[in-house]
C-alpha cells in the first residue's frame, strides 16, 4: 500500500484531525511528521471531543499505531499532560512512538519565543509561543536536544550545559530577562525522559516495516501550506514545512512511497495570527462566519480572522503539494448564506493576476477579485451523499474542484466523524 498523506491547503485549522480521525479508521498507522504544539487538531467521536496538539489523531482506534516522527519539535511537558489526559478519559496510549530524532522544545524555546514577539513590537508574527521558531531554528543551527538524548543522562548533562551557557548569554544580554537553571531545567527533562522513554524509539524501521506488510499509513500534517517558511506568507509563517513533500522527510521514508495527498481546505478562509489574508471580511459576513463557525483558536483562543475562499492561493498550494483529491471542510458553515464569493484573481497595480505572489509586501497590495455564487440556505449537517446536497452546494463545490483541477473526494458537513461525504475511498 502506498502512503496517504493529509494535509492543510490554507493558514492552518481546515479540520485536518476531523479527516485524519476519519481516515483512520481504515488505516493500521497514523504519523504526525512536522509542527509541535503549536497544531490544534480537533477530533469529536464517540469518545467524545479532543483537541490534540501532539498525538496523532489515529490514537482513538486500539488497532492503530500512532508515531510522532523525527520532523516535529515536541515539548515533553505538554506531551506528558496530554497523554495523561488521555489516558484519564480511557484512551490506550501503549501504540504511542515517539521518534528518537524528534527535536525536544526546551524552556528556552518558549521563553524567547516570547521575549523575540515582544521586541518585534508592532511588528509582531503572532505565534503560538510555544517555542516552535527556536526550537526549529535550533534544529537547523545543530543546537537541538532530541528526545534520544534524553536516554544518555551524561550525555545530556554535557549538552546542555554548553548550550544553556550560550542561551543564558542571549536571554540576559540580548532581552534583559532572567537566566535559567542548569540544574531545574537537567532535573525536570531526566524526570520526562524516565516517563517518556517506554515509547521513545527508531521509528523510521517501524514505518518501513509497516509499508513491506503492506499496512495502510496515514499521515497527518500539521499547520496549512501558506505557513511554510518557503512558500508561505513569509515571514508570518511557521518554522516547519506543513507540506506534503515534508511527509517523506519528517517521517523517514522515501517520496515515491506517497501514493494520495488530499488537500484539506476549510469552504471559506480563516487565518490566526498576523500577515496579509486578501479576501478578510473585516465587517459583518466575517463576523457571521466566525460566530457561526465558532472560528476561535484551539490553542490560543484568539478570534480567527475570516474570509471568503480565495481561489488563488488555493491553486497554488493545491500545486506544491500535488494534491491529488481535497477534503472541503465546514461546508455547513454557509449554510445560511444567500450568496457566497469565491476569490478568482488579484487585482494588482490595474492588471489581474492569477498566481501567488512571493513577496508579503506584494499580497498586502492585491485586491480579490470575486465570482459570485447562489447560496443553498438549507441545513447541510445530515447530508451524507453527494446527490442530497442541495444544488447550489453541489454547485459551489464543483466550482472549486475546477478552479483547483483535483476532485473534492471529501466533503465534511460537521465536526462529528461521521458528518462526512465520502466520494471516493481514499484508503
Ligand atoms: P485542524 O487544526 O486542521 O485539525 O483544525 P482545528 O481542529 O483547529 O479546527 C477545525 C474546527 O472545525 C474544529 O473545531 C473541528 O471540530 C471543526 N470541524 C471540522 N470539520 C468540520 C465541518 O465540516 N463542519 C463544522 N461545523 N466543523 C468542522
Ligand atoms: P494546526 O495544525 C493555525 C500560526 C500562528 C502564527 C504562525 C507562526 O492546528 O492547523 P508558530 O507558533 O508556529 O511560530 O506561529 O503560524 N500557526 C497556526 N495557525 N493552525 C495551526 O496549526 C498553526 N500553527 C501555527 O498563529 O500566525
Ligand atoms: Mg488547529
């Protein structure tokens, strides 16, 4: 079997865990390959509602496998709180792996996460301050800890006092703030190594044993195409490759492996955080959209900013994927809309533009160019086969597929798992 792979098509939040949630149903392994907690992956299933950060979303079905890959930066603490939430509303974490390369966020991560916002001012990129930037940028700069370190304590001991020293040199000079213990911070990620170390493991042969089994893999992608540091809204991006490509690399197996990408793309737009977003509505269809949307942020509460689905930007990260189908998500969310509007193309110094722009300081520029549909003002929430949509909804989809050129095989109509119109058996 080749790899599935799932991913976010706009700024993030498209309702990945929902898909993935679903999928997995079908599949024998779930990997998370890139983020950290900054991703809020909500699933609701019989089991209840969940907001994942950092455990796969395949974690609900006792047959799956659920690794987190080397690509994600993972803060031990967190991770901790959310399985012992787990485990505390019944969910079996034994088949939870955590891949020995995975690059840990440290305490000063997330300090200068926020000591970096703070001092960008009004200039601020809006993170998640979770740590993620450093901790990635550490990564890149070979000053990481990954969680196999954390099985060596001498090993760790020397590493981290080297790279404290140096930290500590940056959190005082540059930021003024206070410096952190060696000893604490040495002391309380022992404590999470001993804890973590049962489901710490090399999870790149896991993977190749399940794909020569021919096992169905899953994989899950965090964040959305227009938050990667290359082709996204840079520099409000991320500091991770959301993309599909990333799946190979953050996971540890080849490209020729992934068989599907299916794009998850929300029927609308939404963006936390700051950086230019062409079609915002920042009037009373925005407002509408985000109240009946409940478009407030997993992580950080924050009001999502909210837009009509812009068609551009689609293309493009339909492209640097190489989607092969799209998962529209929160369809009934425009249920009660008379029309709606799809953004077709940018209006740029007088001309129309098509493509997406590299340069923030471009996009801030453009004005969307809007096609106008009917809305279907029924509720959509129980539909579960195409040909009950109402015709306007059917409409509005088929217009997407064709701007995109990819099929929609996935229609989601709630965030329960089985609110879903499956077209086309992707596993
Ligand atoms: P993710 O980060 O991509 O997994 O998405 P989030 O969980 O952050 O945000 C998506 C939100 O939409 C969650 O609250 C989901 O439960 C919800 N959701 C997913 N699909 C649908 C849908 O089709 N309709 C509605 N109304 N909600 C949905
Ligand atoms: P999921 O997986 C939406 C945004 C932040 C900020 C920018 C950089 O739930 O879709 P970071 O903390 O990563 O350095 O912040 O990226 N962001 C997300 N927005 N969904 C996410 O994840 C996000 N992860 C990061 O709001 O604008
Ligand atoms: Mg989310």
């Amino acid at each position: 079997m080749s790899v599935v792979a799932v991913v976010g098509g706009q700024w993030g939040d498209e309702g990945k865990g929902k898909i993935v949630d679903m999928l997995a149903e079908k599949s024998n392994m779930v990997v998370r390959f890139s983020g950290g907690d900054n991703a809020g992956h909500t699933v609701v299933n019989p089991l209840g509602q969940f907001a994942l950060k950092l455990v796969p979303s395949g974690i609900f079905y006792p047959r799956v496998a659920c690794i987190m890959g080397n690509g994600m930066a993972i803060n031990p603490a967190v991770l901790l709180e959310e399985m012992d939430s787990l485990k505390q509303r019944g969910i079996d974490l034994s088949r939870l792996y955590i891949s020995d390369r995975a690059n840990l966020i440290m305490p000063y991560h997330t300090l200068l996460d926020g000591l970096e916002e703070e001092s960008r001012g009004g200039k601020a990129i809006g993170t998640t301050r979770k740590g993620i930037g450093p901790a990635f940028s550490d990564k890149i700069a070979r000053l990481g800890i990954r969680a196999g370190d954390l099985l060596d304590k001498d090993g760790f001991h020397e590493r981290l006092s080297r790279l404290l020293e140096y930290k500590n040199a940056i959190i005082t000079k540059v930021f003024g703030a206070e410096p952190l213990s060696l000893d604490e911070v040495f002391q309380q990620y022992c404590e999470y190594g001993e804890r973590l170390a049962q489901h710490i493991c090399e999870t790149t042969v896991m993977i190749a044993d399940a794909l020569e089994r021919g096992d169905r893999v899953l994989m899950e992608g965090a964040q959305g195409a227009l938050l990667d540091p290359d082709f996204g809204t840079y520099p409000f991006a991320t500091s991770s490759s959301p993309l599909a490509g990333e799946a190979s690399i953050g996971a540890g197996f080849g490209p020729t492996r992934i068989g599907s990408v299916i794009g998850v793309f929300k029927a609308y737009c939404s963006r936390v955080g700051a950086g230019p977003f062409p079609t915002e509505l920042d009037d009373e269809t925005g407002e509408l959209i985000r109240e009946r949307g409940h478009e407030y942020g997993t992580v950080t509460g924050r009001p999502r900013r909210c837009g009509w689905f812009d068609a551009v930007a689609a293309r493009f990260t339909r492209r640097v994927n190489g989607c092969t189908g799209l998962a529209i998500t929160r369809l009934d969310i425009l249920d009660t809309f008379p029309r709606l509007k799809i953004c077709t193309g940018y209006e740029l110094d007088g001309q129309i533009i098509d493509n997406f722009p590299a340069s923030v300081a471009t996009l801030a520029r453009c004005q969307p160019v809007y096609e106008e549909l009917p809305g279907w003002q029924v509720s959509t929430s129980d539909i579960r086969q195409f040909e009950q949509l109402p015709r306007e909804a059917r409409q509005y989809v088929a217009r997407l597929e064709e701007l995109l050129s990819c099929p929609a095989d996935i229609i989601s109509v709630g965030s329960a798992r089985e609110q879903t119109i499956v077209r086309r058996d992707i596993m």
